[in-house]
C-alpha cells in the first residue's frame, strides 16, 4: 500500500489543502515541519479517518475534526487516494455535520457519508458508497483494523518508551489489543466455569446415589442389616442383599400366580353355567311373546288379500297410463298447431298489403333524383368560392391585430421611459445593500462556531442525561434485585423444610409399615431387638409419600437456592457497576460545569437538566442571530443578482420596445395591401362571407334531407317484399305441422285403445274409472311395502317360534340364585390372589429399576471423577497453578509474540547502536510468577552482562524504544497477514538526543527502513530542519488555519 494524496477540506486546520505523497516516493527520508498544534498529526489523523472512520489516537470523534472556522456552507470531507498492486483507490469520507439546506433557507443535519472507488488504470472497475461495504471492502483488502494501521505507520511521542519500560501487566494490555489474544483467558474462564460446574455435579450425583439407596425396599427379615451397610456406606455389599432379596420376592410371586390361575379358571366355569341359565330364562320369555304375534298376524289376513287385488288393478293401470298421457299431449299439440297455422295466413295478407303500399310510395318520389344531382353542382361551385372568402376573413383579422399591436408598441414606448427611471433608481439601492457583505460574513464565521461549541456542549449534557439516568435504572433495578433476592430466599428456603417434611413423612410412613410387619421373637430391622414393646402406629392422618416425591421435593429446593445464588452474584456485580457508574457521572457534571462557567446562570450547584436548559437558551439565540444573518447574506446575494438583473433589463427593454414598434408599422402596411388584392378576386355584387355560409349551410341541409329520402324509400320497398315472402314460407310450415299433429293424435287413440282391449274397456264408457285408477298410482309404493311388510312378518314369526322351541326342548327352569352366589365368592378369591400378585411384582420392579439406577450411578460416577480430575489437571496448566509452569496461557501466548518482537528489533537495535545492545526477556525465577513474564532487559555488550531498560540514558532508551517500534509494526504485519504499507510516520521526541546521536538516529534509520519504505519525521526540532532537506512543512496563518510548503533537496 503506497500513499498518493489526501485532500482536507474544512478539516481541522486545513480550509483545502493537498499532501502530495508523491513528491517524497524518490527520496528514503522527509521531514513534517512545523510549530507545536499547527497540524502536523492532523494530516496522519486524515488518513486514518479515511481508511477506518476514527482518529490516529481514537481519542477525537470525527466530528470534532471539523475546522471551528467552517461555516454552514463548507462541508468537511476527506479524500485519501493510495496504490496497492497496480490499482489505485480513492476513498472520500465526510462525517455528521450541520449544513445549509439545499433547498430553501436554514440549516439541516447531514449523515456521515463515503465513498470508495477503485481504479484499474484510467478505468473505474468499482465504486461502493455503503458504510458497512467500504469496511469490509477495506478490511479484507488491507488485513488490518484501524488500532493496528496506527501501530504499523505512526510511531507517536512517547509511547514506545513508556512500553518499554512498562510492567507486564502493562504490556500486556496493550499487546493483548494488537494480536486478539483475549480468547486464550476466555478459553480459560470457560474451563473454571466447566470445572465448577463439574464439581457441583458430582456432589449432586453423590447425593442422589445415596437417596437411591436410601429408596430401595427391603422385607423384613433384611431390614436391620440393610440399615447397618447404608451407615457403613458399603454400596457393594447393600447391592447383593437386594439380589438375593430379588430372587425371593421372584419366587413368592410365581407361587401366587399359580393360584391365581387355579381360582380364575373356577370363574370361567362359573360364568358358562350362569350365561347358559340367563339364555334359557330369555328364552322362555320369547316363546310367549311368539305366539301372541302369530294369532294377531291371522286375524289381519282377509284385509291384506283385498290390499293385493286393488295393487294388481294399480299395476295395470301404471302400464297404461303413459299411452293415456301421450293421447292427451297429442290433442293438446293439435290444437296449439291450428292456432299458429291461422296467425300465419293473418300475417301474409298483412305482408303483401305493405308491400303494395312501399311501391306505390317510391313511385311517387320519382323527381328525387334529379334534384339531389342539381344540388351536387352547386355545392361544388360553392367548394371553390370558399377558400377567397376565408382568405379576406384572415387578412382582415391580421390587420386588426396589427392595428392593436401598433397602438400597445406605442404604449410600451412611453412606458419603457419610465421604467429605466425606476431602474436607476433600484440600482443605487441594491448597491448600498452589497456594501454590507463584509461585516455579515465575519458576523457569521463567528456565530457559526458558537452554534457548533454549544451542539457538542448540547451532546455531551443529553449523554451525561442518559448515563443518568441509565444509573436510575440500575439503582432501581437493584431495589428490585434486592426484592426478589429476598423472596427468592423465603422460596428457598420453604422448598427446603417442604422437601424436609416430605422425606420425615416418607420416614414416618416406612416405619409404620416396619412396624406392622413386626413379629413376636424375630429381630426389629431397625434396633435388631427381637422384643417389641411399643411398636410405632400410624396416624389416622398419616399421608404415603413416594422416593419419587420425595426426591421431587428436594430438586425444587435446589432449584430454588441454585435461584438464590444467581441472583445473589447478580446482586453483587449491579451494586458495583452502579456505583462506579455514578461515579464518572458525578465528574462528567464537574467537567461539564467547568467548560459552561462563562455563560450565564451556571453555578457550581447545576444539574445538568439545568445545564442542558441554559445550553438550549444559548442555542435559540444563537439559532435565531445565524437565522437573521443568513437572511441578510441572503439579501445580499439577492442584491448581487438584482443589480445585474436590472443593468441588462434596462439595455434589453430600450431595444425591444424600439424594435417592437418598426415591426408593428411594417407589418400593418404590409396586411392592407395583401387585402385589397384578394377582394379583387370576387365579383362587385358578391354576398358577404356571412351571407356565402348561411347560403351555403342552407343547400347542404336540402340535399342531405332529399338523399335521406330517397334512401328511406328504397330501404321500405326491400323490407316489405322481404316480409312477404317469409310469412309465405310461415303458412306453408305452419299447414305442414297442423296435418302432423293430426295424424299423432290418431295413432296415440289407437295404441290406447288396444291397451284397453285387454280388460274390455273403451276411452269413451271407462274414462271415469281410469281416471281414478291413475289418480291412485301415488299411493302403489305404500300399499306394496305394506303387504310386503305383513309377508315378511308371518315368515320371520313362523321361524323364530320354531327355533325357540328346539332350543328349550325339555329343559326345566334353572336356579340362579345358587349359581351366581358360586360365583360372587370364587371372584373375591380371584380379586385376593390378583392384589397379592401385584404387591410381588410391584415391590420387585421398584428395587429391580432403583438396582440399575445405582448401577448406572456408580458407573457415571467413576467416569465423571476422572473426567473432573483431567479438567481440574488442564485448567491449571491454562491458569498457570500447574505444579511446572506458573504462566497462565494467554500469558505464554502474550510472552511468545514478545520474543518474535525482540527478535526482529534486535536486528534494527544492533544496527542503531553498533552492536553495543540487544533485547532479552527478563529470565529470573520472579519473572516466571503468573502476573509477570513480560519484563525486557538489555545485554550491554560494552560490560558484558545483562541490565534493565530503566538503566538506559534518554537518547538510549529512545533509539531503544524505536526499535522495538519499528519491530511491533512488522510482527503485527506478519501475524495479521495484512498489506505492506510502504510508509511510515514517526511522532517521536529527537529533542532528546544530542547532535551525534541525532545524526546517528538519522542515518541508522535512513539504512534500515529506507530501503523498504517512505519514511516522515514529524518534528518541530530546529536541528532537524537543517539535516533533513526534503521536507513539508506545516506553516500556521495565525487565525486558526494551516497551509504546507514542499521543499526537496533540489530547492536547495
């Protein structure tokens, strides 16, 4: 990367100014003079702003690098342009500012803005104008942040020597910022909190093993020496007791399941016997109801015969009745037909007499055609006198405006004359408000930074305001903190005497049932005494509680406290951060109190509500002045534009007015005699242009009114004729139609009538019984499911009563009550077996799935031991608490960039001393503790041993920290991977180094980086300016601005 130019504009002391990197490309060393604040690091400051939006120091906001003498109509903006591997880029940046409205009057707050475009050559392959995309862009093109780019190209006053000879914790924190190494600690808090985090799981685990064994359940006869292996711990031993006890709870459920089988078996007879004896019962009961129906269906048997005679009649009836319908139909389209046969001979009579009347009528009109022809003619003969007519009217409407404008050019004449009085007049005004303009731009200058004085005053109050009120918010939230800390407390606590009370009744409950199962003569399971003279009873209120919740309980207790803890820590940490919040508000207010002491109202008691009030009074005032002005400059550039105005008007008005009026004189000659010639052209007794048009209009109505007619005429005569002959063609379809019908009529009687034959019956004689036949058909559905209805109940009663009547046979009535009584018993045994069966099978499954749950436990709990052990053994060696090393990681890592550093600035230091130094790591046993490590020494040659930086003159531990300077930048190059720059700044004090050793500084570094790149002092050192030739100087015009001068070797 090799810098080209960096234009500033209303950029800290620079109105507009260029630096022409060029200038110095040929020559390894220049020199940037100038006095102390005339701007010198200003212009390293640009470039950092244009590459990555902040100062070189990020100490200054961009926005108060603003020049305090811009005004609202000078933009600040920085263009930066730069190389890197044959293409050329050019980066324009400008930040937040308040400038003039582009339109109208006022001022308006503009965005920060950028823009970067890259060119290959002449040619612009890409332009962003995205904040976020020029800082990606930039980023992955260059590999470096702006921290690192300041590092790498300016070396700034003091700072490297204060490095050199800083504490490690010192050093440390600034390399831990250039090379990141921030994630090597947190990789290591990580590791605590997961060791932490372990170590609470495994106390945990611990005491749910033991709640495990706590909750198996033991008979009696095992009781007293299970107690004595869980006091004793001995998890192995109380694990093959239950095994044992296993089997035997296995073997007694079997036995139960045996006679449950046996007793259920009992039952499945006894159920088979009682449903067979219930069957016969409903049986008996079915055969009565049988016979009952059979003697009602007989007596129903004579109406349902007739029912079958009238659904015969019916059914023939539905057979005939369509060819009934189609004689009906058939006479009904007889009729219709007669009737249209008749309207058509009516119309054709009708059609004809029209027709005779349409001849008769054209006939008459036989004239029409000649006139309408004579008409033609004339309106031809009219078509050609016209255009005379028009042309006479046009030239005399051109003469009367000519006539008019004549008299205006004569007006405007007189009128001219006064106006360029007016003018003179206006002149001599406009003049005396131009004669303002200097007094109002110095007004303003000064206004305007009074405005841009009290907007960053105005911000830093509102910040302070938030930051205020953030601290509210916090101390508010820490009331509320402190609230639920106690709540979460009572909550935890209650948990805890809930979970408490839980495992005593569990306890107390497990005792009753001890105690019930107590024997004369054998051992307590708990005390082992085989005499019991006051067993435990249970409560009549007593509750069973389960391990499951019992071990349920004592979560939500852990829940709660684990709760307590968290917002405890919380607690802590808020109370922290608001007081030291509150303390950096309470200096902000001082600070800010300190900076508005001049204007009026501020006392040392004011709020910053108060602050931000007698801020905002400013600001309207100053507002309102800026305003005033602004309209007065306004006034004058008006004024400036009027005065040029009204000069030209004046010149232009006397020409025009002049030149209207011989235009207007000529053209008025001109039009009266085209006039005359054109009236020429018609005869002496010819009508008026008026009169031509009415008679014109009048013919043209008379012979569109003939033509009409006679269309009409010749139109009626074909419609007529054609209306004839379709009410011709309507009477003989209609007659055609009229005999079809009559013949369907016919044929439909006859296949009637032979339908009829069949019963001896006549459409004349019968027609009333058939009408009441087909009146009946609706009712045919009914009457057949009817009679199929009766049917199918005599066939279905006549089978059933047979089948009932085999099924009782012989058999006599049966005693349920005996049977059933069986049953009742033999069911209470089954329920009896089946309770005592699931008790076995209960008790077993519990301790079977707690036996695999310890199991599992002891095996997590060998595997989480060992695993917490290597954790524990890794985050000491990443702490540094390892019994061999006492160097945390990131230390190590911090240590190891240190070295690389060293390394490469031992090269440039044994160059810069003739060999006489070099850089070591201090290797003492108190350099190797965890917050140490980073120490530096030098090997002095000239005494042949080690001693520390602090020993080194001034002028040593100069040349000193700019070696190690040099060094820092090119390692960070190295491990970034960023681009080589091919410049570099140095901010450093050469005051401190007598002329030999200046001038060995000089050349030293001329040799050393001078080959590789451009090299600027920045230097308000006499002595310099006279051994460096090449140089820009900075040069202060005493009110606030810079400008610089290029001097090289040839200017000499």
């Amino acid at each position: 990367m090799t810098p080209q130019t960096l234009h500033l504009e209303y950029f800290g002391p620079y109105r507009d100014t260029t630096i022409d990197f060029t200038k110095f490309t040929s020559t390894p060393l220049f020199l940037i003079s100038g006095k102390t604040g005339t701007g010198k690091t200003t212009i390293f400051d640009g470039m950092c702003y244009a590459l990555f939006d902040q100062t070189s120091g990020n100490d200054r906001k961009p926005q108060a690098m603003r020049s305090d003498f811009a005004t609202f109509a000078d933009p600040t903006r920085v263009t930066f342009t730069f190389t890197h591997r044959d293409r050329r880029y050019e980066i324009v940046r400008e930040p937040a500012q308040t400038l003039n409205k582009k339109r109208g009057t006022g001022v308006t707050d503009v965005a920060a803005s950028v823009t970067l475009t890259v060119w290959d050559g002449e040619t612009e392959i890409d332009q962003l104008t995205k904040a976020g995309k020029v800082h990606d862009y930039l980023e992955n093109l260059l590999q470096m942040d702006g921290q690192q780019f300041a590092q790498i190209v300016l070396l700034p006053q003091g700072e490297f020597r204060r490095f050199l000879i800083a504490s490690s914790d010192d050093k440390a924190a600034v390399l831990e910022q250039l090379f990141h190494t921030k994630i090597f600690a947190r990789w290591a808090e990580r590791l605590n909190d997961q060791l932490r985090r372990d170590r609470q799981a495994n106390q945990a685990a611990l005491a749910e093993l033991t709640r495990v064994q706590q909750s198996l359940v033991w008979d009696p006869d095992n009781q007293a020496t299970a107690a004595d292996l869980l006091t004793a711990g001995k998890t192995t031993e109380l694990t093959a007791l239950m095994t044992e006890q296993q089997a035997a709870t296995k073997a007694a459920e079997e036995q139960a399941t045996t006679a449950y089988q046996a007793a259920q078996n009992r039952v499945q007879a006894l159920t088979r016997q009682d449903t067979k004896e219930e069957q016969l019962v409903a049986d008996r009961h079915q055969l009565a109801t049988l016979q009952t129906t059979q003697r009602e269906l007989a007596a129903q048997q004579p109406a349902m015969q007739t029912l079958a005679t009238t659904i015969a009649d019916l059914e023939w009836a539905q057979h005939v009745h369509p060819k009934w319908t189609a004689w009906q139909q058939a006479q009904q389209t007889q009729q219709r037909r007669e009737a249209a046969s008749q309207h058509a001979t009516d119309q054709l009579t009708q059609a004809q007499a029209a027709y005779q009347a349409a001849q008769d009528a054209r006939t008459a009109a036989d004239d029409l055609p000649a006139r309408i022809t004579q008409q033609q003619n004339r309106q031809a003969q009219n078509a050609r006198i016209r255009p005379i007519y028009e042309q006479i009217d046009q030239a005399q409407t051109a003469q009367r405006q000519a006539q008019q404008q004549q008299a205006q050019a004569a007006a405007a004449v007189t009128a001219a004359q006064t106006a360029l009085q007016q003018n003179a007049r206006d002149q001599a005004a406009q003049q005396a408000i131009i004669d303002q303009q200097a007094t109002l731009y110095a007004t303003n200058q000064r206004l305007t930074q009074t405005a841009q004085h009290l907007a960053e005053w105005q911000k830093q109050g509102q910040t302070l305001q938030q930051a205020q009120r953030a601290a509210a918010d916090q101390q508010a939230r820490v009331t509320q903190l402190a609230a639920q800390v106690t709540q979460a407390q009572a909550a935890a606590q209650t948990a805890q005497q809930t979970a408490d009370d839980q495992y005593q009744a569990r306890l107390r409950g497990q005792i009753a049932e001890l105690s019930a199962q107590l024997t004369p003569g054998s051992p307590c399971p708990v005390c082992g005494s085989t005499t019991h003279p006051q067993p435990a009873t249970p409560g009549t209120a007593t509750v069973t509680v389960t391990a499951a919740a019992v071990r349920a309980a004592q979560a939500t207790a852990t829940q709660k406290q684990q709760v307590v803890n968290r917002l405890e820590a919380e607690l802590i940490q808020l109370r922290t951060t608001v007081a030291e919040q509150t303390r950096q508000n309470d200096q902000a207010l001082g600070a800010l109190r300190t900076t508005l002491t001049d204007l009026a109202g501020v006392t040392a008691e004011a709020t910053v509500t108060d602050l931000l009030t007698i801020v905002a009074r400013e600001q309207a005032q100053t507002t309102q002045a800026l305003r005033a002005n602004q309209q007065q400059l306004t006034a004058v550039a008006t004024a400036q534009q009027r005065l040029a105005t009204l000069v030209a008007a004046a010149t232009d008005q006397q020409t025009a007015v002049t030149q209207a009026q011989a235009a207007a004189q000529t053209t008025l000659a001109r039009l009266t005699a085209q006039l005359a010639t054109q009236r020429a052209q018609l005869d002496p007794d010819a009508p008026t242009f008026a009169a031509f048009s009415a008679q014109e209009r009048q013919l043209t109505a008379e012979l569109q009114r003939n033509q009409a007619q006679l269309t009409a005429l010749d139109q009626r005569v074909t419609q007529t004729q054609q209306a004839a002959a379709v009410a011709q063609t309507d009477v003989k379809n209609a007659q055609a139609e009229r005999v079809a019908s009559q013949r369907a009529v016919q044929e439909a009687r006859t296949a009637l009538e032979a339908a009829l034959a069949d019963r001896q019956l006549t459409v004349t004689d019968d027609q009333a019984q058939l009408t009441d036949w087909f009146a009946a058909l609706s009712t045919l559905p009914a009457k057949r499911q009817t009679l199929q209805a009766f049917q199918t109940q005599q066939e279905r009663t006549a089978a059933t009563l047979g089948e009932v009547t085999k099924r009782i046979g012989e058999q006599p009535a049966p005693d349920r009550e005996r049977t059933q009584a069986a049953l009742a018993a033999e069911r209470q045994t089954v329920a009896q077996l089946q309770d005592q069966r699931y008790a076995y099978q209960n008790q077993w499954q519990q301790n079977q799935d707690r036996l695999a749950e310890l199991t599992q436990q002891l095996a997590d709990r060998q595997t989480a031991a060992q695993r917490t052990q290597e954790l524990a053994e890794l985050a000491g060696v990443l702490n540094g608490d390892g019994p061999n090393s006492k160097v945390g990681l990131e230390r190590y890592v911090l240590q190891t960039y240190l070295r690389q550093i060293l390394t490469v600035g031992n090269h440039r230091l044994q160059q810069l001393t003739n060999g006489r130094y070099q850089f070591v790591i201090d290797e003492t046993p108190a350099a190797s503790k965890k917050r140490s490590g980073l120490e530096i020494d030098v090997y002095d040659d000239h005494v042949g041993e080690q001693r520390s930086v602090h020993t080194l003159s001034g002028g040593e531990s100069f040349i000193a920290a700019l070696a190690l300077a040099l060094a820092l930048g090119e390692v960070i190059q190295r491990t970034t991977g960023s681009v080589d720059v091919d410049a570099l700044f140095i901010d450093e004090g050469f005051g401190s180094l007598d002329e030999d050793a200046l001038m060995t500084a000089l050349d030293s570094l001329e040799a050393v980086e001078g080959q590789h790149r451009m090299i600027g002092i920045i230097s308000h050192v006499s002595e310099l300016r006279t051994q460096v030739p090449n140089q820009l100087q900075v040069i202060g015009d005493g009110n606030g601005e810079s400008h610089v001068h290029y001097q090289t070797i040839a200017d000499l």
